[in-house]
C-alpha cells in the first residue's frame, strides 16, 4: 500500500484529536495537575482551538509551574507578546501577528483580476532541493503561482500596503525597525492534494539581501469548497536553525494577512476540494528583505 502526504497528515491530525481527549478526561480527574493543564494547552493550541488554549495559559500563567512561559504563550495568542513575560526553552512557539480584513474591497477586485487574466500563466511552485539546485518536488510542494513579472499590476500599491500593516507588528515578532532592501511577491493557488512541507523561507538573494518577514495575503471564493489548508507555525530555536515538534495551528479566513519571522519553520496542510482554479485557497506570499 503507498502512503502518500496526505495519509501522513490525516494521521497526524487523528492522534491529536485522540490525545487531547485523554488529557481532557484527566483533567477533570486531577485539576490541580499543572502539568496536565499544560500538555492540554499545548495540545489545544496544536488542534486550533486557539480560544481554548488561550484560557487555559492564562489560568497556567496565575497558578502553574512555567508562569512565565505561560504568559509569553498567552500574550502571542492575545496577540502582543512583546512585553507579555519570558518563554524557558530555547525553541520557543514561533511569534505571529494574524489581521482580518487586510483589504478593501477595491484592492480584493484587483487581486481577483490577476487571477482570471493570469489565469493561464500559473506554473508549478518550485522549491530549493537538498543538491541545491532549484525545481518541483511533489513530495515536499505541490502548488501552483505566478510570480514577478504577472504581478507588477499589484506589486507598487501592494507593497506600500503592507508595510503599513507589518511596521507596527514587529515588535511582535521579535525583530527591529528596518527599511525593506527589497520586496519579493508570489501568488500561490493551492487546489486539491496541494501543499508543503516543513520549511523556512530564509534564502538569500542577488544582492547580498535576506528575507526577514513572511506576509500571507489569504483569498478564496465564499463559502469555501475546500478543506484543509491550515498553517502548522511550529516552535522554533531561531538562534540555532532548529525546530521542535509543537506548533500553533492557524486556519486563515478569506482577506486575512498572516505576518510572522521568515526563519520560523512552518507547513501547509493538504487541500481538499474541487480542482478548478476559481475554487483554490489564494496566498499571496510577499517577502519583506534586510539588506
């Protein structure tokens, strides 16, 4: 029997689901127990129940045994962990800023204009492989987007937007003030069976210059025909390059704009839903470069 991408990921999501109903029934069993409430914080906000895990790391950062992880966790889903205490493990949860109605009404129309005159020019998402050369790998990404020269319609009002949105974010994320080097834009189409693996999106560039902040524009036809799609942002040792296996799971709604540190690990769950290109879950992935 082959197992294929999505299999894993179904997989995954299931023992989870199972896991946390065993943490809940024990809970209830032993409430004083700090150590369970924690593991059951941590695996709600692994599930998405992100409002759940919320309460329970508040309630954690009162009376439990990591207080000051717990108030860094709980001010990173309020939304402001900048000042909102200390987390006590080197890969700590990876920092985000999530924005809803990103975009008027007017910026969405244009967007959705490149899409049906782009149409025909989506090609295949490439990815970097481990021989360094540049190419599609299924196993790793399975999307499709345009890319530089379809974009530079959007690319001038895009960007000036985003800046706008993303300055008063980065104390948030960790990261100072800086001028843009440069700006980078995809539009990604993710159909059924698409996705990408673990990855960062650190990479250097012509010129010397660095991606320093993610920003994902999220845009789909309402209601949705599609499933899955989420965004796994996995806690990560920013100093040292690694990744542990906790993460915060986020379903991005349409017009939202997800904003975290390029060098965090990160997944795109599989898509499931219809084929056709109207119906796909739409990233418009921009880069925002140190010099």
């Amino acid at each position: 029997m082959n197992v294929t991408y999505d299999d894993v990921c179904d997989c995954a999501e299931i023992l989870h689901e199972r896991a946390l109903a065993v943490l809940v029934q024990r809970l209830a069993e032993r409430p004083a127990d700090g150590g369970l409430r924690w593991r059951l914080a941590e695996m709600l906000r692994c599930t998405g129940d992100l409002s759940g895990a919320l309460r329970e790391y508040r309630r954690l950062a009162e009376e439990g045994p990591r207080r000051e992880a717990a108030g860094y966790v709980a001010g990173l889903l309020a939304g402001d962990a900048s000042g909102a205490g200390q987390y006590d493990e080197a890969a700590a949860p990876a920092p985000f800023v999530l924005l809803d109605e990103a975009l008027d009404e007017a910026q969405r129309s244009s967007l959705w204009g490149v899409v049906e005159e782009q149409r025909n020019a989506f090609t295949s998402s490439r990815v970097f492989r481990y021989d360094n050369a540049y190419g599609v790998v299924s196993a790793d990404r399975v999307s499709r987007g345009l890319h530089r020269g379809e974009l530079r319609g959007i690319r001038d009002w895009y960007t000036e937007r985003l800046g706008r949105l993303i300055e008063p974010c980065l104390a948030t994320l960790g990261i100072a003030p800086f001028v843009p080097a440069r700006w980078e834009l995809h539009l990604l189409s993710y159909g059924d069976g698409d996705h990408f693996s673990i990855h960062t999106d650190t990479l250097a560039r012509e010129g010397g210059t660095r991606r320093a902040v993610t920003a994902v524009y999220y845009f789909h036809r309402t209601p949705r025909r599609f499933t899955g799609g989420d965004v796994l942002l996995f806690d990560t040792d920013r100093r040292a390059g690694q990744m542990e296996t906790r993460f915060t799971r986020l379903t991005p709604e349409d017009n939202s704009l997800l904003i975290f540190p390029s060098d965090c690990y990160h997944q795109v769950t599989p898509v499931h839903g219809p084929a056709n290109l109207e119906e796909s879950r739409f990233a418009l992935v921009a880069w925002m470069h140190r010099g």
